[in-house]
C-alpha cells in the first residue's frame, strides 16, 4: 500500500507539473515533469527518513513550540510596532523577521528537548514502549540452580513468567566446573550446560545472556545482587546462602527447593503410608526409606524389616530448609 502512494505522488506530480507547462512549449513540459518527478521522489525521501528517525510525539513537540514561538514573535513585534520612537524605526523593521526566527526555533527546541516532561503529551502519545519494559520480569539464574536442572522443567510447564537471565559471570563459573580435574564437578558443569543448551533451544523459554559485570568484586554470589538490583529482577537459586544474602540486600529471591517443599503432599500425623526400608538409621531399631519425592522417612522399631515394604504410622514431621522428614513408627 505505501509503495502504491509512493508511485501516484510522483506520477501525479509528473502529469500536472507538465499539463501546467504544456501550455509553454513540449521542451518545457518534459523538463517540467522530469523535474517534478525528481523533486516529488526526494520528498518522499525525506518524509520517510524523518518519520523512520523521529517519533511522532518529538515532531509533534516541535511543531507545537515552533507555532507558538512563532505567535510569541508576533506579539512582540506588536508591541515594538506600538513604540513611536522614530530613532528605533528602522531597526525595528530589520529585527522583525530575526524576531520570529529566533522565538519559533528557541521555543521548538525547548519542546523538543522537555518533551518527556510534558504531561499533556502522555495523553496523545503514552509511553508504551516504557510500560512494556517496566512490565518485563526479568529473574536472574545462579550456578545452583542451572546444575541443579530442575528450572527447565519448571519452565516447560509454563508457571515461570518472564525473561531468565544468565549472566556471562555465571557462565564462566559453570565452564570453569565442566573443566575441573574432580570428575564430579566436571559431570556437574556439564550437566549445567546441557540444561542451558536445552533451554535456549526451547522457544518457549525466553533466555537472554547478560554482558554487565562488577570487576570490584570476584564473588559470583555478590556480583548476582548487584545485578538483581540494577536491572530490579529476581534471583533463582538453590543455595541457602546466597538466599539470605539477597534478602538482607532487598533482593527478591525465589528458592526451588523450598518449591519443591511447598509441592509435596502434607502428611499429618496419624496417617498411615507405605514405605520400603533401604538402610539403617542413626538411633538403635531405627530404619530408613523415601518417598516417591525423595523424602526421608525414619522408621522406628524398622531395623529388623530392613528391604521389605511396611505400612508405617506417621508421627511428627521436621521441615527444614534443606527438606522435610517424616518420622514413623511400625
């Protein structure tokens, strides 16, 4: 469609500049045309570089100051006009044109430079872009929790909104584990790399890599609420550290084992649950097993049915940051 406009403005342009000198000779009417076909193509040049370049709120600033630059001119050659002093006559005719050129360009670039400040703007053109950005979540992920690889299934089930964030910091350290001598760590890193690749293939997460560094701290820990506060994220982590270090800096931080906390079925005392014992517990007849979820459950009196399945007996439950036990009896 524009390039349609485009193509009858210069063609309109073309036929009347030349019907207009057609009355003057058929040399003049060409060279009309072919002029006139030039001009119009440098119009639309122009109109496009600008409309691509400035906003419409910034021409519409300078528009509004240069109309009312001019009017403020205006008035005041009225009033120089007022003034019988015949010595300031003539230098009153020359300074009416330098008058309204310099209050219509001083009062449009004082509109264009407050445009962001004027209010009554905000109402024409509202800053969509601004709320869009200040509408975007970023969460900011630890080495933790990429190893850990549990926030790509958490992502894939659509309950995490925003943009995850990885910090080329973390990045480094993630690497520098994939490459550790301890074969441990190195399984560890690169597992954690595993999990990115599979995130950042996966359209429906989005994952953004972050440039900005601290060079006045070597701590990952440090440089990760540094960067939480400057671009105002979350930060999501596993380590029971970096969590109360965030919080005491105001950092809002989400913590995955206390959602894998929050997500395991409540068992009340009394209940009863089955549950094969693998191995011995510290105290005298005590026995070991889990639930589906990886929760311990101890067992007292269970030593002798050690490898059997037995229907338990809740007791009590500790819940602590690291998980929860369950405490039984047969």
């Amino acid at each position: 469609m524009i390039i349609l406009f485009r193509v009858f403005f210069i063609l309109t342009s073309i036929f009347f500049t030349a019907l207009y000198y057609s009355t003057v000779s058929l040399i003049a009417a060409l060279v009309g045309g072919a002029v006139a076909g030039v001009v119009a193509l440098v119009i639309i040049i122009i109109i496009e570089y600008f409309s691509h370049t400035l906003s419409p709120r910034l021409l519409f600033s300078a528009f509004i100051g240069f109309m009312l630059g001019l009017l403020l001119g205006h008035l005041v050659n009225i009033a120089l006009s007022a003034v019988n002093f015949t010595p300031v006559a003539g230098f009153i005719d020359v300074a009416r044109p330098i008058i309204y050129h310099v209050s219509g360009f001083a009062l449009m670039m004082f509109f264009v430079i407050v445009n962001e400040d004027i209010a009554v703007l905000d109402k024409i053109f509202p800053h969509e872009g601004k709320d869009a950005d200040s509408n975007i979540s970023y969460k900011i992920l630890d080495t933790s929790v990429i190893i850990d690889g549990r926030i790509a299934d958490i992502c894939d089930s659509g309950f995490l909104e925003g943009i995850l964030v990885i910090p080329n910091f973390v990045l480094h350290e993630l690497q520098m584990i994939a490459d550790s001598a301890d074969s441990i760590k190195r399984n560890r890193g690169r597992r954690g790399l595993d999990i990115l690749n599979k995130m950042q293939k996966d359209q429906s997460i989005m994952v953004k890599i972050s440039d900005v560094d601290f060079t006045d701290t070597n701590e990952v820990d440090t440089k990760l609420v540094k960067l939480a506060k400057v671009m105002k994220a979350k930060v999501i982590t596993n380590d029971f550290n970096l969590n109360k270090v965030a919080e005491f800096h105001g950092v809002e931080v989400m913590n995955i084992n206390q959602l894998s906390n929050a997500l395991k079925p409540i068992v009340l005392p009394g209940e009863e649950m089955r549950v094969t014992l693998i191995k011995e517990g510290k105290d005298p007849n005590q026995a070991i097993g889990y639930l589906d979820d990886g929760t311990m459950v101890v067992v007292e009196n269970g030593r002798s049915r050690m490898n059997e399945e037995v229907e338990v007996t809740v007791t009590s439950v500790l819940q602590t940051t690291a998980g929860r036990m369950i405490f039984t009896r047969l």
